[in-house]
C-alpha cells in the first residue's frame, strides 16, 4: 500500500493524523500505530521543521508490517536562510549535529542547502533505492565499536535516547534527481 504524497500545504498535524489511519489499515496494534505516528513526526521534526519555506513531499509504503517513509525536499535554502538559522545560535556555529538527532538533521540541512560538508557514502544495499547516500544509520551503528571509548559511550547514550534511531530499522539519507531525501525503514 502507498499513500498519497502530503506536501507543506498539508501540514504536519494532517500527515500524522493520516499516518494513524495508515497504521490502522495495516492492522498495527494501538502501540505500533503510536510509534509509526511518533517515526513519522520525529522524521519531519528532524527536517521540515529546520525551515519556514521548505517545500517537500512525504508519502508512505507498507508490506503487512513493513514500512518505508519518504520524505524529499523540493527545493534549496539559500545561503541567506543559512545565515538567519545560524544567527539565532550565540556562537554562530551550528552545534546541534553531535548526536544521532543532530546528525541526521544536520545533513538534512546541510544537503538542503547545497552546502554538503559529508562524504558521500558506498552502501551497496540501497544502491537498488536510486540514492546517493550520505548518512545511513545501520553504517553510523556499525561505526561505534571503531571508536574510542568515551565517544562510544556518547554515541551510544545519544542513539538510545533518540526516537528516531530506536524505533527505525534504518534512516538513510541522499540525493536523488538533485533533491534531498530521508527515507526511514520500519518493521513492527
């Protein structure tokens, strides 16, 4: 099943509202339609609303109790709009990338704006998606280990605190047809 494609002009409160009659119809118990909701709405906290002027597109795909939410971001912030978000920051710097949360938000804004200070990623597993990955969740878990130990500590405190990182099975993160897009990956 896929849903209709929601845009800005929707809003927030009408996707999620439609994302609980998504899980309903799946047949998710009231518990795994709460956490489709809670996906969906940090999904587009992380992203959507970085913004005032984003346009973007966000639909839904299920299989029985498999879910893929995809979110793509029409156009690009300008450097001005950089700026104004900066601004409100007293350092001027854009701090909130440390964390799972503020990493995927972070390229989100950072591909957004055409101002990408990631690598692009080889994941061969969603090469079959038509992405240009720059962040993939199950390759930022896999990564920890690597790590000394107190920042494996921090990552992974920040992962088990994250909504997003603990309910999806992976958030991937990419360009396509030069637009941004997030795709989270949900089993339940």
């Amino acid at each position: 099943m896929r849903t209709d494609i929601y845009t800005e002009s929707h809003g927030i409160e009408t996707i999620l509202a439609k994302m609980e009659k998504v899980g309903q119809l799946c047949g998710l118990s009231a518990s795994e339609t709460g956490k489709l909701r809670l996906l969906t709405e940090e999904m587009l906290t992380l992203t959507v609303r970085l913004f005032d002027n984003l346009s973007y597109e966000f639909f839904a795909e299920s299989s029985e109790k498999q879910f893929k939410l995809s979110l793509t971001a029409a156009t690009r912030v300008s450097q001005s709009d950089r700026e104004k978000l900066l601004s409100v920051s007293k350092s001027g710097k854009n701090k909130a990338t440390q964390g799972v949360f503020g990493k995927i938000s972070g390229i989100f804004e950072s591909l957004v704006m055409e101002s990408c200070d990631y690598e692009q990623l080889i994941v061969p597993t969603y090469d079959s998606m038509g992405l240009m990955p720059y962040f993939v969740l199950s390759s930022y878990r896999d990564e920890i280990p690597k790590l000394a130990k107190e920042e494996q500590d921090e990552m992974w405190d920040g992962l088990e605190k994250s909504i997003i990182a603990t309910l999806a099975k992976d958030v991937i993160i990419g360009v396509r047809s030069s637009k941004v897009e997030m795709v989270v990956l949900a089993e339940f």
